[in-house]
C-alpha cells in the first residue's frame, strides 16, 4: 500500500475514534482550558469565570452528545476499548446534565461557606469526565481507568471544607472503604481476563461458552466484581460508608455523588456483567438478588430512624439502588430500559432535595436536621412546594416519575419471573413512605415566623427545573422510555 494511502487512512480512523467519544473529547477540552484560566485569572475573579467555563464546557457536551444521539452511528473506538454506542450517549448526556445542575447549586454555596470555587468546579469537571469513560468502556482496562479517575476527584471533594473535620474524616473514609473496592473490581478483572484470555467486553461474550460456569476463575472473579461493584452503587450489606461520608461531605458533593456515582457504577455492572458476561447470567444474577433484598429492606427500614436529612437521603439512597437492581437482574430491552429510565428521573428527584438542603446551609456549615425545615412553606414556597414534590416522587406517588420508575422496573421483574423480588420491593416501598411524608410535617406544619430561607437565581433554576422533570416525565413518560429502549439495545455496536 502506497504511504500517502497508509497515512490516509490513519488519520481517518483518528477522526473516526474522535467521533466516537466526541462528548468526552469536548468537554475534557474544556477542562484543560479551565485548568489554564484558574492559572492566569485574579484571585478575585477564578470562581466566576470557571463556574461559567464549566457550564458552557457541559453544555456543549451534552449537545454534543444529543446530536450524535440524534445524527450519529455508534460504533467501536481504539481498538474495541470504548465505544460511542447509544448506551454511552445516553449517560453521557446524564452525566453532562448533572454536571450543569451541580455548578447551578454549588455556586451559592461556596460563597457562602467560604470555599475555594474555581478547584470545586474543576474537580467537578474531572469526575464527570470519568464518569463518561466509564459509560463508554467496552474493555475492562478502560472501565478501571475511567472509576478511578471519577473516584479520586471525589475523594478530594468529600474533603473540600479543609476546616470541617467531619468533612475530612469522609473523604478518610471514603478513600479506605474505595480503595478497598476498587481492589476488589480489580482482581476480579484479573480473574475474568485469565479465564477468557481478553478485556475486551464483547470478545469476553464471545468467547466464554455455556460451559463457562464450571470455570472456578470466573466465578470467582464473578463474586469479587459484585462486592466492588456493590460498594460503588452504596448496595447493601457493603453500604457502611456511605452514610457517614454523605453526611461529612459538603451538600452540593453528597448531591452529585447520590446520582452521578450510582449511575455510573450501573453503567459499569450492565456492560461488565450483561454485556460481557450473558452467559453466566444466572450466576451474577443471584449475587445481585442478595444484594437487591438486603438493599431494600437495610436502606428503607434505617432510614425511619434517621434525624439527619442527609443520613436520611443516604438510606434512601442505597433502598434505591436495590430497586434499580431488579431492573438489571431482569435484563432484556425491557429490564434495562426501566434502568435508564430509573436513573435519569433520580437524577432530578434525588439531586433537587439535596439541592433544597443546600440552599439552607449557612456560613457555619449545613442546616440538615428536620429543625432546619421547619416554617418552609412561609419562609420559601418555592423551595417548600418542590421539596415536597422531590419527597412525594421518591416515595412512588403518581403521577410522578418516581412512580413509573418502579412500575417499569417491578414490571419488568415479574416478566422475568421474579415475582417474589418485586413483592418485597413493593412491601419496602410501603414501609418507605413514612419517612418521606415525615420530612414534609415540619416543611407545612404551622410555626412562627422565621427568617426567610434567600436562594440565588442559579440555585432557584436547577430546583424548579428538577421538580418540573419530576412532573413532566411522570405525566409524560413514553418520550424517555423510548429513548432508554434505545440505549438499552444494544449493549455494545456490531463491529
């Protein structure tokens, strides 16, 4: 072959793999420029200017990521270790929302406590962007790249308040109890690999036969990416550190990391485990089973007894997970539709009550306690009517998209015959509405005038627009159910 042919179609495949990850390319470009402006900017002027970088920077991600939804193909990228498949865009374009939502409400904040601004948003920028390579990984040496990169600028940011020793002592404790799991991730990679000779995802599923069950490496490379992958998505019985550091944190980190951090670790375990892994399903199913039950049943019954909101968010948060999980052992277009969907609504109920609880944080650190709402509904009716929506949809009342968010996900259980699991996810769902109704009787019970609670214009935009989604997508749900069927089929581009 001529070189001038040669070179051609080298920097045509270039392009080709650019195009693939062009979210990620586009928003890590944006990241390095912010990295120079906190450089050369005035002390005075850093947080605002790299507070709009990051929101323009996630912005042309995600549009981006919409109009390669919308006009591109997927395909693989880098020699089959990540892809730009709709399952990818459509965490990408997640990720990317989050990430807009998170600058709108922590902007206020830091001022407020005195934080460091333009290194929040940088960090913030960082995750997001391992968050990505995560959901595009189709090799497992990408899928470890991506968790630790989004892993450790979370560590730093549980730790921010540098002043605030329960801060410090989360990001401790977050840095151990990761590290741990990610060691577990790891070895069961390793495991995976020596049994099927590849880190390739789909080459894994072509490779490994019905007769791979009786292969003790891969079981057990099985049991350890369950446990790692248990800890990333704060499943029970590995969720112990998941309350204290979401209370240790600063609100608007413990806001991110409820969602983006549950979402990507799903991302992880469908195309680690349904993607690579379809035929030992029976056996990864009943690790996350167990999982599933004792998530449901640990998150909601200690969540009751719970006086911190944030305690009580974390709870709820990891009862969450064991729903979500049902979806994920279902499998099928269905089953994993109801999954996507699932995340993408927690995203605007479970990120706008953190963000109420932001705008209630003070100069001496965060307002969490149920003292801290009361008199809500006359200090701020806005902040009062959408933390009551946020509570209501978590809990599953219609017509929220919290509601239809486990009416997919319990559907999708029973059609694949586990009936008995979608029992007790709706028992648990009982038992879970007694401690959401509990936040709202302080928030409209009758109380003497307060103070009234101040929001910023940001702070105010990213909660209307989360209880706006919360109503919307539950009034009108088809739209994203179609577009969690299509990310959820197929898992990984024919090559």
């Amino acid at each position: 072959m001529p070189p001038g042919t040669d070179l051609s179609y080298s920097w045509s495949q270039a392009a080709s793999d650019l195009g693939q990850i062009a979210p990620i390319v586009a928003l890590t470009g944006f990241f390095l420029l912010t990295l120079v402006a906190d450089l050369i900017l005035p002390r005075s002027r850093r947080g605002g200017v790299t507070a709009m970088f990051a929101v323009v920077g996630f912005a042309y991600s995600l549009g981006t990521a919409l109009y390669r939804w919308l006009y591109g193909s997927g395909g693989y990228a880098y020699h089959k270790f990540a892809t730009g498949d709709a399952f990818a865009l459509f965490f990408e374009i997640l990720f990317a929302s989050l990430g807009i939502l998170t600058v709108a409400v922590s902007h206020s904040y830091l001022k407020r406590r005195g934080l460091l601004e333009s290194e929040f948003h940088i960090l913030t920028m960082a995750a997001v962007i391992g968050m990505m390579v995560l959901a595009s990984a189709t090799s497992l040496v990408t899928v470890f790249l991506g968790l630790e990169l989004f892993s450790i600028s979370l560590y730093i940011m549980c730790g921010f308040a540098r002043a605030d020793f329960r801060s410090q002592e989360a990001a401790a404790k977050y840095l151990l109890v990761g590290g741990f799991a990610s060691a577990f991730v790891l070895y069961g990679m390793a495991l995976i690999y020596g049994g099927s000779g590849t880190t390739v995802i789909p080459d894994i599923a072509q490779r490994l036969g019905s007769a791979s069950n009786t292969n003790p490496l891969l079981l057990l490379g099985i049991v350890l990416m369950g446990v790692g992958f248990a800890f990333k998505v704060s499943a029970a019985p590995f969720h112990m550190w998941t309350p204290d550091v979401y209370q240790g944190a600063p609100i608007p980190v413990t806001a991110f990391m409820s969602v983006g951090t549950k979402a990507a670790a799903f991302a992880m375990i469908v195309r680690v485990f349904a993607g690579g892994l379809p035929h030992l399903a029976a056996e990864w199913q009943w690790v996350l089973v167990l999982v599933s039950v004792a998530s449901m049943v640990v998150g909601n019954l200690m969540a009751i007894v719970q006086v911190s909101l944030k305690r009580l968010l974390a709870y709820s948060g990891i009862a969450q997970a064991g729903y979500i999980l049902i979806g994920v052992i279902a499998g099928g277009q269905n089953g994993l539709a109801a999954v996507l969907y699932y995340l993408f609504v927690y995203m605007f109920m479970n990120f706008g009550a953190f963000a109420v609880i932001t705008l209630l944080a003070g100069p001496e650190g965060d307002r969490d306690t149920f003292a801290n709402l009361e008199g809500l509904g006359r200090r701020n009716p806005i902040l009062a009517v959408a933390m009551s929506v946020f509570m209501l949809s978590l809990a599953g009342f219609p017509p929220s998209v919290g509601f239809f968010g486990k009416l997919f996900l319990f559907t999708a259980g029973v059609g694949a015959g586990y009936t008995w699991l979608v029992v007790v996810a709706v028992l648990m769902s009982v038992v879970s509405v007694f401690y959401y109704i509990r936040v709202l009787i302080p928030i409209w019970s009758p109380s003497p005038a307060l103070e009234r609670v101040p929001a910023s214009i940001s702070g105010n935009f990213a909660i209307v627009l989360s209880g706006v989604a919360s109503l919307v997508l539950g009034i009108y749900p088809t739209a994203l159910l179609i577009a969690g069927q299509l990310g959820a089929n197929p898992i990984s581009p024919s090559p």
